[in-house]
C-alpha cells in the first residue's frame, strides 16, 4: 500500500518539508510553554555564543548547546502529544514515555549549562 503523502520528490518536497517545519515551531511556541521560555532564552543565548566563545569550536559548542535544548524540547513535546492522542487515561506507559521524555531535556539542559559553565570559566577564571 502507498502512502499517498510520500510521492513528492524534488523541491515540492523540500518547500513543503520547510513549511511543515515552521508550522512545527509556531505551534511549538503557541502551544508549549517550555519550548517558549527555552526559545526566548536562545534569543539571547545565541547571539551570546559569538561573544563569549574565543574560537569556532567554543562557539559552535555553546550554539550548538543551546540548539541541542531546543531540538530535545521538540522531540519531548511530540512524544507528549502523541501519548496524549492515545489517551488521556492515566497508564504506566504513557507516564514512562513522558518521564524519558522529560529526562532527555533534562540531561539537555544539564549539557548546556556545563558547557557555557566550562567555557565562561575558561575566558574569566583561566
């Protein structure tokens, strides 16, 4: 059986992919409350990355770091919401699901903050 949504091919296909992105992100800040605090902060982050980082690779760290956060909180908010399409009855999977979900930002925000920790300590405190 074909899937009716897969025969694109060619720049249709990468125009449409780029607008389902977008749509993903707007959604993501319209919709989830921590993808836009983490948002807001890359905001300021990013630009910051250029500044604080000495060379490529300290900036590419700390940028890369902080896109890290926001690309964890995308993949969490869509494993919540696909539990959620399931159900909303109260099940072990479905908290198990959106606890690793929860956990893998977590350990995202962890790897940021040792970086910009480590690299800020580097440029003041070296």
């Amino acid at each position: 059986m074909n899937n009716p949504h897969k025969g694109r091919t060619g720049i249709d296909r990468v125009l449409r992919a780029f607008g389902y992105s977008l749509q993903g992100m707007g959604t993501a800040v319209r919709v989830e409350s921590a993808f836009r605090q983490e948002a807001a902060l890359a905001l300021v982050m990013l630009p910051a990355a250029f500044w604080l980082g000495r060379n490529g690779i300290e900036v590419a760290l700390l940028a890369g770091s902080v896109l890290l956060v926001l690309i964890v909180e995308l993949l969490n908010s869509a494993i919540e919401a696909v539990v959620d399409r399931v159900s909303f009855d109260l099940h072990e999977l479905s908290k198990r699901a959106k606890d690793y979900g929860s956990a893998a930002v977590f350990f995202a925000l962890l790897w940021c903050g040792g970086i910009w920790a480590t690299v800020a300590y580097q440029r003041w405190m070296a």
